[in-house]
C-alpha cells in the first residue's frame, strides 16, 4: 500500500469522497479509470478501498450490483466521463429494475463548458441523462457536499425499493480543497431508518384470505431474497404447509429440494392455485401478468410488496401488503395463532404426484449420455458437482443455457443465484461472477451460453489478474439458440444466429494464465467442472454440446412473433430436424 497524502491542513475531494465511502462501510469499487477520476481511483486504493479494475463499465456496474444484491448494502462504480459513463447506465439501469442496490459514480467534464457546448473533452450534462436510469441521480459541485451526496445515495439506493443511484463528480469539483478540520467537523454518514412495518389490518386479512382457500400457494420473488426474508419465509411455509413457487433469483431462499417446493409442478401449482401469496414479485411478463391460460380463472391474490407503486401493476389483487418483507412475514407468522391457516393435504398430494411424474421424464434426459450433448445432459452432469458444493454462488445467462440451468440446478442457499432475469440482458453474468467473488470470496459458478458470454468474454482477464476463485462454462452450441440456423439467401454468409462451432473458448484464459478444460460427454464435463471447481482458481471449462442443441429463444419462443409468409412460417430452416435439438 503506498502512502498517499494530502497537504498538511487541507483534504482535496478525491480524499473526502474515499474517505466519507470508506466511513460509509464501503470495501470495494470497481470501475474502469481515466480523466478525470484517475486519481481518485488510486487515492482510495492508497486508503484501503479494494478496487478491482475491469474491462468494461458494464461489468463494472454489474458487479457493484452483484455485491449490492448479497450485502443488502450498495456497491459503488467508478466510471469516467461520456462514454464510459453511457457504457456504466444499461447496467445501472437493470439494477434499477432488480431492486438491487449500487451506487455508480462517474467523472465528467468542466461544467461550464459542457453547459455552453464549446466542444469539450467527453463532455456530456452526465447527472441529466442518468436521471432515466436510476432512481435518482446528483452532481458534486462543492466539495462541502461530498458526505451529502454519499448519504443520500446511500439512503436511495437501500430503501424503498432498492436501486441504483447515480453521483456526478466533474473535474471542477474533482480539485477543489477543503480545510482538513472543517472538513473532518462536516464529515456524517447516512444513518439506517427501521424497516417501515405493513398496517396490521393487512396481515389480518391476508391470513383470513389464506385461511379460506382450498389451494393456497405462495410466490416468492427476488424481492424476498433482497429483504433477507430467507427465515421467515422458511418459518410460514413450515407452519403452514403451503407449498411454493421460486422465481428464478429466490431459488435457495429454502433449498429447492423442500418438499413444499413446486418447481416441478409448476403448471399445474399456477393453474390450479385459488389464493396466492406473492411475496416480493412483480405480475410481470414471466407470470403471464397473473391471468390467461396459465392461472386458474377464480385466483385471488394477496401481494406483500415494499413499494405501494408496484401493487397492481397488471391485474386486481385482493389484498396489498405494503411495506418491509421481513418484518411483515414476521407479522404474518405472530399471526397464525388467531387466525391458523394449513394448506390442505388433498393439494399437497395432488401436487406432489405431478412433481413425481415430472421429476422422472426430467431424470432422463438429466443422466443421458448421449454425445454430442445437449443443454440438459451437459447441465446434468454440472449439477452434480454443484451438489457438492451448495454455497458456491451461480452465475447464469443466455437463453437455452439460462432456462434449462434454472430448472436443472437446484440451489441451496439464498442470494446464490445472479442471472439475466427479468429483463433477459446477455452480458451481465460475467460482472456478476466478479462481483461475487470478490465481495465473499468464495467459489463462483459462471454457467453461459457462447453468444451470452461473448457480450463481455474479457472478463476473464480481470478473474485471472486478480486470482478469483471463478469456474467458467461456456456451453458451446455455435450460436444464438443454437449453430445450426440457415442463411435464407444465397450469398454464403453465416446466419444471423450463427456464432463459431468448431473453437475452443477455453483457449481464452490460458492466454492469461489460468486453466483450460474442453469436454465433449457428460462424464469429461463432471470430472473437469469438478477439478476446476474445486482447484478455486481461475478456470474455464468449454462444453462442447450439438451444434443443433437448444430451441429458439429458449423457453420464451412465444414472445417472438413469427412471419406468416415465407419459410419461416412452416419450419426453422435448420440444418438439422429442428424439434431433435429442441429438446436435447
Ligand atoms: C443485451 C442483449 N442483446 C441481445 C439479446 C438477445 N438474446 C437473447 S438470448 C441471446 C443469446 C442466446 O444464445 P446463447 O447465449 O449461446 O445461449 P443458448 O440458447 O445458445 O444456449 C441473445 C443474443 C439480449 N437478450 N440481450
Ligand atoms: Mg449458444
């Protein structure tokens, strides 16, 4: 650590704003440097800040969100001006719509000359354009502000429904000194409100609600696992019987592998459900709004939700419960003993034979051998190492690679899994793989299709420069969906889906020093994920799967609408039968 110091009685604001994070709890920043936050990047590391320098500002921002998702406290980026900062707001953005607290601060140019439009260096009105981006967005003009724009971020980013703050830090305020005292008499950090409580009338009708219902489920959403409602949640379920269903970001707030979980049964839990407790979800595209085929036409819903904005934000719910997750589970469960509620053993029967039937048509194409692999083989054989290790952190995108690694690798432990969720944004996972490693140190899982980790592949450079303990797998199906898709035309040119087949991506992070692995049958794919896995260093394990592996759009192939003239509207147009590789 090289000593880095200031004038004897003067701060500058590179050192106020490391060191008002610093007293905020901040350990980690990651960011990609340059004018005019150079400096100010090396200042905090000087002052104990570990700042990890990515590649790209998208994984930058992405990662701080990661951390921010695990910690229940905001992970901060660095950005600096213009373009760095416009590469930083897609990612600030989903971490907006995750409900995942970050904080990305950005350099920028002098105002004044941005503000008159004389051509300045990156000049863009940066805190202006972020406003769309996050749920609230400053600029430093005066150093004095420093402690006030820190507590303010960190008051946004955390309450309400969590989400990304963004701070503007201009080279003008970036050089302005401040008296050492006074600035050490006006340093303050943000103090934690209490979680606001739901009213007691709510919990009241909800339990009345769920006490009458012949099939009660509940719903848990991210939501819940970003409250660290995980003990609550486990607690209602255990007392009263009600079976649920995860999304994707709440597997692991109760092991998958609860007999109350209805992730194999799903279709039949949602069709069939007559009052449903939605705990920190959205009735959004992937719950088909709460209506239509999927759900039983007479469903009721109780929703308990932080956010009183996000209470029927599709369709009518019979009874909001606004306010804290935790505290309002809490409430609920105290609850029970006025008013029990015990999901009737008729629907947990009838739910747990459709589980059974399921389970064993999956098992089969879990356990195949069958070369060239396909998505659920591959996956079948990684599941196994994942088994061994439930505490390591999964890291998951593309889209058969998304879909069928949800279905197929249960996970154990809340928080754990960081995907492309609601939004489906490729390019996000590897900075969440980053992020996660270095916030907890422990082993990552990274689970990516080949065009979903090409977004931000040089990620691989920042794991293996920094030793993280990070297992790579790319599931290589030599394509967008799958390798096979043909070109329409004549003039010769790979399809628009089509990415390379016959490489090795493992190649990438020898190029950097770590360890390569390429494996082409289930049996190579667990000896080589589990060798990796278990070194705890930085490594990469190539799967090799069909070129006509995978489906289009993975499980979502209904959001696209087809042509309905011209091939496209009576075949896929593949090399290979399209429906053999749609359900390998
Ligand atoms: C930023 C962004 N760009 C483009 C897309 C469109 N898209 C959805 S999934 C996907 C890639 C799917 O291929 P792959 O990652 O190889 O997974 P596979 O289905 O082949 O296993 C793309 C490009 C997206 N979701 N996000
Ligand atoms: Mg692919």
């Amino acid at each position: 650590m090289t000593e880095t110091t200031a004038p004897a009685a003067l701060t500058d604001s590179p050192h106020y704003l490391a060191e008002t994070l610093i007293k905020s709890g901040v350990k980690n920043m990651y960011g990609v440097v340059g004018i005019p936050v150079t400096d100010f990047a090396r200042i905090a590391q000087g002052m104990g800040v570990r700042f990890i320098g990515m590649r790209h500002e998208e994984d930058a921002v992405n990662a701080a969100a990661a951390e921010g998702f695990i910690t229940g406290r905001p992970g901060i980026a660095l950005t600096v001006s213009a373009p760095g900062f416009l590469n930083g707001l897609p990612a600030l953005l989903e971490a907006t719509n995750n409900g995942w607290p970050v904080i990305m601060i950005g350099g920028s140019s002098t105002r004044h000359v941005v503000d008159m439009k004389e051509g300045e260096y990156e000049g863009l009105d940066q805190m202006n354009y972020a406003k769309a981006f996050a749920k609230e967005s400053f600029r430093i003009d005066r150093i004095e502000d420093i402690p006030l724009a820190v507590a303010r971020a960190m008051q946004i980013s955390t309450s309400g429904r969590p989400g990304g703050v963004y701070i503007d830090f201009p080279d003008d305020a970036v050089a302005q000194t401040l008296d050492k005292a006074t600035a050490d008499a006006q340093l303050w950090t943000a103090t934690k409100a209490p979680a606001p409580v739901p009213a007691p009338e709510s919990i009241d009708a909800a339990l009345k609600l769920l006490a009458s219902a012949k099939n009660p489920l509940i719903l848990l959403g991210k939501g819940a696992a970003i409250a660290q409602a995980e003990a609550e949640v486990k607690e209602f379920v255990d007392k009263t019987d009600i079976p649920y269903q995860p999304m994707s970001m709440a597997k692991g707030l109760i092991p998958d592998t609860d007999p109350h979980c209805t992730a194999s049964c799903r279709g039949l839990a949602l069709r069939t459900a007559d009052v449903v407790l939605v705990v920190g979800a959205r009735l959004n595209w992937m719950l088909n709004f709460g209506q239509g085929r999927e759900w039983n036409p007479d469903v009721r819903f109780i929703q308990m939700e932080i956010d009183p904005a996000e209470i029927e934000n599709a369709r009518s719910i019979a009874c909001p419960v606004v306010g804290d997750l935790k505290a309002g589970l809490r409430m609920m469960i105290d609850g029970l003993a006025t008013t029990p509620v015990k999901a009737p053993q008729a629907w947990l029967d009838e739910l747990h034979a459709d589980a059974v039937k399921n389970n064993a048509k999956f098992a089969a194409r879990l356990t195949s051998d069958k070369v060239p692999m396909g998505h659920w083989n591959a996956l079948g054989a990684i599941k196994k190492v994942y088994d061994k290790y439930p505490d390591m952190y999964l890291c998951n995108e593309g889209a058969n690679s998304l879909d069928d690694c949800r279905d197929v690798i249960d996970m154990y432990q809340p928080r754990h899994r960081l995907d492309c969720g609601t939004w489906g944004v490729m390019g996000c996972a590897m900075g969440y793989a980053i992020g996660a490693a270095v916030t907890t140190g422990q082993k990552v899982l990274y689970i990516g299709g080949d065009s979903g980790f090409g977004f931000d592949g040089m990620e691989v450079e920042t794991a293996c420069r920094f030793g993280l303990p990070i297992t790579f797998v790319v599931l290589n199906n030599g394509g967008i969906y799958r390798g096979d898709f043909e070109n329409l035309g004549d003039n010769g040119d790979p399809s628009p889906l089509t990415l390379s087949y016959d490489v090795h991506y493992e190649k990438m992070i020898e190029a950097f020093g770590g360890k390569g692995y390429y494996a082409t049958t289930p049996a190579e794919v667990e000896q080589m994920v589990g060798e990796a896995v278990a070194s705890g260093k930085p490594s990469f394990v190539h799967v090799q799967l069909a070129e006509y592996a995978g489906k289009e759009s993975g499980n979502i192939g209904s959001l696209n609408p087809k042509p309905v003239v011209g091939p496209l509207a009576t075949s896929e147009c593949t090399k290979y039968p399209y429906d053999e590789g749609a359900h390998m």
